[in-house]
C-alpha cells in the first residue's frame, strides 16, 4: 500500500492537484488510526491521496467522498481501484454545497479538504451529519497564513474572510471541543460532543 499511496502523492505532483502537506496528513492518519470511524466523508477528494490514507488507517471504514473536477475524480476512482478499495468507496461527483444538503446518511469523520471560501458555507451542513463523538478535521484552514494577519489581496480576501468566520464559528459553537493546529496550513480539529 506504500507503493501505491507514494504513485498517488508523485502523480498529485506531476498534475498540479492539490494534497495535504505531510504533517496535515499525519495527523489525519493518527486521528483516523484512534477514532476508527466506520463512516467517513470527504469534501475534496482531488485523485485519492487522504482518501486512501484514511481507509488504510480505518480498515473497516467506508468513505463517501465528493469532487467537482471530473477528471480527478476519475482519477481517484482509479486510484481506489489500484489500492483494492472500491468496494469500501462512493465518489460523488459534484458540488459539495448540494451533496451536503443530499446527504441522508451520518459520519464519525469528516474531512473538509475542498474550496477554502465554502468551508463556512458548509459547516452547517455538515455538523449537522456528523454522529455525536465524531470529529470534523478541516485542512488549510489559516490559508497561507493570511487567516492570522496579513494582507491577502483582493483576489483572495473572500476566502480568508470565509475561513475567519468558519474558525470563529467552530470555536463558538458550544456542541464542539475545538483545537487549531498551527501544522500544514493550519488544521482545525473539532470533536461533536453534543447534537
């Protein structure tokens, strides 16, 4: 599985698709490998590469992941094959705004790794399908540090605008215990301990 999960991480590369930076995938495989979810959902699946970690950490896990991009999700679909894991995977493809809304089922975990500026969009959503004692990690969430202070530019002013609301928001929310993580690009972490 090394082999294949190393193919994925190059591949991501050559492609110019986005994955974790390994101390954000690093924690996503400790938490996964402690809280043993059997249930997860994927907001950014891009080709597989968390996707594949999280099902190799959680082996009786099964991962509902969403794409816009149509072509990484082909691309994950073959990915997950190659791993041996399409039997324990559903890629949607589409928007995660009306997947969300779709969605009829609950999570033990949830990871937000897909268009920084929807995160707070999709909070609502989403906590609202995670199961009691389930957690929510969400990557990229200080967004180049622009989240912390700094000058983002107009073009990306919306996002950070976006993630400030969504950390503040998690933070507030008396239902979650949640930690920002200064790894990566900012990891926040938030455990549903009331509905």
């Amino acid at each position: 599985m090394k082999d294949i999960i190393s193919d994925v991480k190059s591949a991501a590369f050559g492609l110019s698709v986005p994955i974790m930076r390994d101390e954000s995938a690093d924690a996503l495989v400790f938490l996964t490998g402690v809280k043993r979810p059997k249930k997860i959902l994927e907001i950014g699946t891009g080709i597989g590469y968390s996707g594949i970690l999280m099902l190799t950490a959680a082996e009786e896990a099964f991962l509902t992941t969403v794409e816009i991009d149509c072509a990484s999700a082909r691309l994950a679909k073959e990915n997950f094959a190659r791993a041996g894991l399409t039997s324990r995977v559903r890629v949607i493809e589409g928007d995660a705004a009306e997947a969300a809304v779709m969605l009829d089922s609950r999570f033990d975990l949830i990871l937000i790794d897909g268009a920084k500026g929807q995160y707070e969009r999709l909070r609502p959503y989403l906590a609202g399908l995670l199961n009691r004692g389930g957690t929510i990690f969400a990557d990229n969430v200080l967004f180049k540090g622009y989240v912390k202070g700094g000058y983002p530019g107009h073009k990306h002013r919306t996002i950070v605008k976006s993630l400030s609301a969504f950390i503040k928001n998690m933070k507030d929310d008396a239902g979650f215990n949640t930690e920002l993580k200064e790894i990566g690009d900012g990891v926040l972490i938030a455990e549903k301990i009331s509905d």
